[in-house]
C-alpha cells in the first residue's frame, strides 16, 4: 500500500460554536455539499451538521462517500429496500449498480441473459422505490438508488458487476465491461490493473477525464505494486478536479506525493504564492517537453493570479537551462516588468497570434487547447485586443467543454467578462460572471471565485450599486489576502474606486488607485494599475495633483505607443487633454474620439465625449457641448450606467439645456442583470433564502436587490413585481 501523504482527517464531532450554534459552511462549501449529495435536503441537512470546522470553512475536503455524506439517510431507506422480497432486490441492485459511477445501459441485456423475472419489480412500484420503463429501471431518487446497493452483501454486488461484465461487449464498451470486471474481483490483480490503466488512458485522450478518473481509482485500488498504485493515484486526482470534482481530487492526492498536483489545487483554490513554487519544482522535475511547457504555463498563470510578476524571470530561467522557448506570455511579463515595454510587446504579439481570431474552432484539433486559447486570451488583453480576447476566451471555455473539464472552463469565464465589460455589455458580462461564479464554487475553484467576485464588484460599480459593489470587493479583497492573490485584490479595488470616481468622489478614488502601486501577492498588481491608469490620471487631476497625473500618464503612453491598441492610444489622448490647459485640451479630446471610434471600449468611449462636453462648456462652446452630452447621456443609459448618466444630465442643466428623466420602460431597461434574476425568482414565489441559494448571493444581499428592484420599478409589494413581470412589459422583457 501507498503510504499515505498528509492523508484527509478522518470524521470527528466539531467542538461547539461560542454562540451555541453550529456555524454555516462557507458559500462555496454549501455549494459543493449540494452537488456532493445530489440536491437532496434531507442528504444536506444531515452532511452539513457533520462537517468539521475545517471542513465547513473549505480548508478540508469533503467527504465524497455516500455512507460519510448521510449514513442516517442511507440506514433508514436500506431498512425499506430490506422489507422487499428478495428477488425484487436482487433486480434494484442489478440496476443500481448498471448506473453509478459507471453507467452501462445494460440492465435489461443483463435480466435477460440471467433469464431473470421483471415483475417482482412491482413491489418497488407500489412501494415508490423504482419503476420501469423502456429503457430500464428509474429510482425515486438518488439515495434510493444508493441504498439499493448498500442494501446489498458485498458478494451479491460483486455477482452483480459480474453479470453485467458479461453482457458488455464491443470496444465501444470495453472501458464499461473492464470496470464491472474489476468491481466483482476479490481482491488485488495486476492483470486487471493493467486493463483498467489502459481504459483509463484511452479515455482520457478521448476527452472523458470522468471516467479516466473512476477507471483509474478502480485500477489503484487493484494495484499489488505500491509506486504503479502511486502514479495511478495520482492521474485519478488529476482526472477528479479536472472533471470538477474538487473534494475527491483532494482526497486522492492526499494519498500520494504530487508537487504539479499540489500545485494545481494551492493556485485555483489555495495558497497562491505556494502554488509558483510548487509548479516550479515540478517542471525542474519533468522531463517530458510538452508536460514541462504545461507546468511553467501554469506557473505564469500563478505569477498573474499573485500580482507577483518578477518571478516570471525564475521560470524564464529554467525554460533558457533547457533550450525551450518560454511558453505563453511568460517572457512578455517578465520584460514589462524589467521596463522593456517593446521586447514585452514582441512577445505578446507573438502569442496572441497564434490563431486567427476568423476561423471556426475546431475541438481535439492538433495545438487546439484549453491552455493554449487561455495564454492567447490573456496576451491579447494586454494588447488592447478585446476582439481577439474575446474569441481565444471564447475558444477556451467551448475546448474544455468539449473535454469534459468545468474546472478549466471556468478559468476561461473569468477573462472573457473583461471582454464583455470593456465593449459596454455589462448586463451580459454581469450575467455569464454570475454564472461563472456558481460553477466555480461547485467545481472548487475558490481562487477563481474571487476574482469573479472582484469582477462583479466592478459591474456592480457601473450599474450604480453602491452596495452590492462594496460587498462583493470586500468579500473578494478579504479572501484575496488570505489567498495572496493580487489580480482580484486589484480588480476590486479598482472597481470601488471607479464607483467612487463615477459618483464625484475624486479623492476617495484618487487614494484608492494609489494604492494599486503597492506590489506583492495580495496587494496590488501591475497589470490592473496600467489598465487603471486613465482613472488615476482623471482623479489625480480633479483633486490637483497634476505632478502624479503626469508620471502616472508617461507611463500608460509609452506602453500605449508599443501595442497600438486604438482603445489604448485614445486613453492615452484622454490623459493629455485632462493635463492640457484650455483649448490645448479640445484637440486632444478629437483625437480621442477619433481613435475610439476604431476601438471597442465603448463605455470609455462615452466617458471621454462626457469629459469632452464639460471642457466645451467651460470654453462656452455651449452646442458641441449639448451635442456631446446628449450622446455620452444615451450610451450609459444604454450600458445601465446611471452615476455616469447623472454626471451627464448636471453637465446638461449647468448649460440650461433640457434634461429628460431617466429611461423608464420594460424591467430590463431599468434593472441590473442581478436585479433582473433576483425579481424573476421573487415573483415566481421564491423566498429570499431559495433565492440567496440559487444565486450564490447572501439572503442579506438578496433583500437589498428586492429593495433596489422596488425603487426603481416604482412598486412596493411583491404583488405588484408579479403583476410587472407578467403583464406585457414583462412579456417583452422575456423576448427582449
């Protein structure tokens, strides 16, 4: 046996609460626990009153077994399944064990090869256990199924596994059939071992890693030999969390000595800083190229995640010691930040071009992975290219769907929302980062996790909710700093100051942009600050602190100059026309709005025509400055912008001009996407709570979006809100 390797804590009472109470899971425990136990609330509520309080805060796995989740729950329906004749048990089992974990459809190819009678079946029909149909025998529900089977003596499971072993034929279930082969085996064999290692690999190349991972943890379990039996632990952990289930990869690689696996877990759900080194020392030990170029493309994503991007010269390093180009944008980071902007240029163009932004993906095509679209993704973004970030994100998550492996897809969502913010989709961007982050807690991507809540904080500040903005930056800087990461500490700082920025409060946002200088795991970051630049130089120059607008400002335009992103270069104008004294300032603003207008940031694009407007209306050119008004005006109402419109419609009245009410119409046109989601919910009858659980938000947070949705649609009930959502403003809203 395999000597185990820090292995899980085994189950023990958790000492009291101070208040007396047992303390709820953490979200994304809570999250997990429900997936873990099929959406069952007699599972749940019996699974989370046995967590420990390291297990409920996330820092151990879960249980994974069903007889650790809810061994109450089991007792009682295996006591009913008991009660059954035994002819009608040995039928439950026998389809119990045709569906989990490996599911082989062969349950009535198996009843008929035993010559096996169906109708005691209905015993389970008048006792609401199971029926049968066409296709075979459906269970209640989950547990009743699992109960069928632990109901079971270990060798009438073993008699079961056998019979459909037997039935399964033809290479299209050749994995299925070794599998049941080795479930009915008595104990270890190395020929079955073997068979299972080979289906297992052949699955895994064929984008399955959940059932790599099940094939390879059977074949683990076979294994006489303790370092095969090591190495196949080790690929089962990695098919586990790659296949999004975080608490049986954790607990698998407990049991063996991993530095990538390790690695893997401390950047997406622990320790980041820890997870640099741990990659580091698992690409020095690598010999196999493409799995050493993999490790240091993960090592750069730990560098980005950190903020900490001086050690991206360590991995650098070790790729020149083994004459292998560094992969993805690592040598592009590691020259931004020795200053060397055109070598860092050179580098990212040359990653982000590795595809053609205008062809169809195609997935498993040769060089087509997750990895590869990711690394592209994140060079383009640096560049100023939404249009090819957004397509390589894009990319991203469609490849790691289509192999089967969440927990990579939700990597690729959290940089396709900055896509999405930049070009003005904010409701769209709210709405697939909301998503996103709901997959990231069941899939144990806590780190992940953050940075979308870092990110919605952001939409949050756009669409003027102060409160929901605050909240979700201070959940995502408390964690970030615990974690060390630096990218959402950054994100979310920023996103508190740009609400700050938007509602007028320009020392507030000064201080807090100043702050993104600050470097080091779970501080700032150097990226976010350079893309934040141009709300500094606005802020550092409305409070009058000229001289840090100007060094902030030189900065973003050399780096401005090498990319030549338009979006970029019309920042950079921007800046110039704020520092610009009178009307040296206007032309600068045209030349602005002649770079955006070959850009994709529209919602900076609005911001530089309102800047523009208030500078014409201090020069008294009173209808450029009307013009320009009404156009910034109608673009944030479009974006959902209303501290932006605000400042729009004072511009508007500073000149004496008309100014219209803010947009009224369909519920989409007046709520955020959140807004939107949590009324839908509270006029289909949810309550705060269901509404909180579905939505990965807290039932405080929830109460106040039904408070902001009452402001802003004019109601008070939620008789009123149902009446809204179904009459023909809602019908439109659905079809919208």
């Amino acid at each position: 046996m395999v000597t185990p390797v820090n292995p899980p804590p085994q189950h023990r009472t958790s000492p009291p609460h101070p208040s007396g109470a047992t303390p709820a899971p953490s979200e994304a425990v809570r999250v997990r626990l429900l997936r873990l136990v099929y959406d069952d609330p007699r599972a749940a509520a019996e699974a989370a009153v046995r967590l420990t309080a390291r297990q409920r805060t996330g820092v151990d796995p879960l249980p994974t077994e069903p007889t650790a989740l809810a061994p109450g729950l089991l007792r009682a329906l295996s006591r009913k399944i008991r009660t059954l004749p035994d002819d009608t048990r040995r039928l439950l089992l026998l389809a119990a064990a045709d569906q989990h974990p490996v599911a082989a459809h062969a349950w009535l190819r198996a009843t008929a090869a035993a010559r096996l009678d169906t109708r005691p079946l209905e015993a389970a029909e008048a006792a609401g256990i199971a029926h049968v149909t066409a296709a075979g025998v459906v269970f209640r529900d989950d547990w009743t199924r699992i109960a069928a089977y632990e109901a079971a003596s270990p060798a009438d499971r073993r008699e079961a596994h056998r019979l459909l072993a037997r039935v399964l034929g033809g290479s299209s279930e050749a994995a299925r059939r070794s599998w049941h082969r080795a479930a009915g085996a008595l104990g270890p064999s190395r020929r079955l071992a073997a068979e299972l290692r080979a289906a297992a690999d052949r699955a895994r190349a064929a984008g399955q890693p959940a059932l790599a991972g099940v094939l390879a943890e059977r074949a683990a379990a076979l294994c006489p030999d303790p370092r095969e039996q090591a190495r196949l632990l080790a690929r089962a952990a990695a098919d586990a969390w790659h296949s999004g289930r975080p608490d049986r990869a954790r607990r698998l690689a407990s049991r063996t000595d991993t530095p990538a696996l390790d690695g893997i877990f401390a950047l997406r759900a622990g320790n980041a800083p820890e997870a640099f080194d741990a990659l580091l020392t698992a690409a020095a030990h690598q010999q196999r190229p493409a799995e050493f170029v993999r490790l240091l493309a993960l090592a750069a994503d730990a560098a980005v995640y950190t903020g900490d991007l001086r050690r991206c010269h360590e991995a650098c390093a070790l790729a020149h010691r083994r004459g292998i180009p560094p992969p993805g944008i690592l040598s592009g980071l590691a020259a931004a930040v020795e200053g060397d902007y055109e070598k860092a240029g050179d580098h990212l163009r040359a990653t982000a071009g590795r595809h053609d932004p205008s062809t169809t993906p195609t997935p498993h095509a040769p060089g087509d992975t997750p990895a590869l679209h990711l690394q592209v993704g994140m060079a383009a973004l640096l560049l100023g290219d939404h249009t090819r970030a957004a397509t390589a994100t894009l990319r991203a998550a469609a490849s790691a769907r289509a192999g089967g492996t969440p927990a990579t897809e939700t990597q690729a969502l959290e940089f396709r929302v900055y896509t999405d913010f930049w070009t003005g989709r904010t409701r769209v961007a709210e709405a697939a980062a909301q998503e996103a982050l709901r997959q990231a807690y069941a899939t144990g991507q806590d780190n992940g996790a953050c940075h979308l809540q870092a990110a919605l904080a952001m939409f949050a500040a756009v669409t003027g909710d102060e409160q929901a903005c605050r909240e979700r930056a201070a959940a995502a800087r408390a964690h970030a700093l615990a974690r060390g990461l630096g990218l959402p500490a950054a994100l979310a700082q920023w996103a508190q100051a740009f609400l700050d920025l938007a509602a007028g409060r320009f020392p507030a946002a000064a201080a807090r942009l100043r702050a993104l200088a600050g470097f080091g795991p779970g501080h700032g970051h150097r990226a976010i600050r350079h893309l934040a630049a141009p709300h500094y130089v606005e802020a550092a120059v409305r409070t009058g602190d000229t001289r840090v607008a100007r060094a902030a400002h030189a900065d973003y335009e050399r780096w401005a100059g090498v990319v030549g992103s338009p979006d970029d270069l019309a920042l950079s104008a921007r800046c110039r026309a704020l520092l610009a004294p009178g009307t040296e300032a206007v032309e600068h603003y045209r030349t602005a709005l002649d770079l955006h207008a070959r850009g994709t940031r529209d919602l900076e694009r609005a911001r530089t025509e309102l800047l523009f407007a208030s500078a014409l209306r201090r020069l008294r050119h009173r209808a450029e400055a009307r013009d320009r008004l009404h156009s910034a005006l109608e673009a944030f109402e479009s974006f959902g912008a209303p501290h932006c419109a605000a400042q729009a419609r004072a511009e508007l009245r500073a000149l004496g001009a008309p100014v219209s009410a803010p947009a009224a119409g369909y519920p989409d046109a007046l709520l955020t996407a959140q807004q939107l989601a949590v009324a839908r919910m509270a006029a289909e009858g949810a309550t705060n709570r269901e509404i909180a659980g579905r939505l990965a938000l807290s039932p405080r947070t929830v109460d106040h979006h039904l408070r902001g949705v009452f402001a802003r649609l004019g109601i008070r009930s939620r008789i009123e809100l149902v009446r809204l959502l179904d009459g023909p403003q809602g019908e439109a809203t659905d079809n919208h």
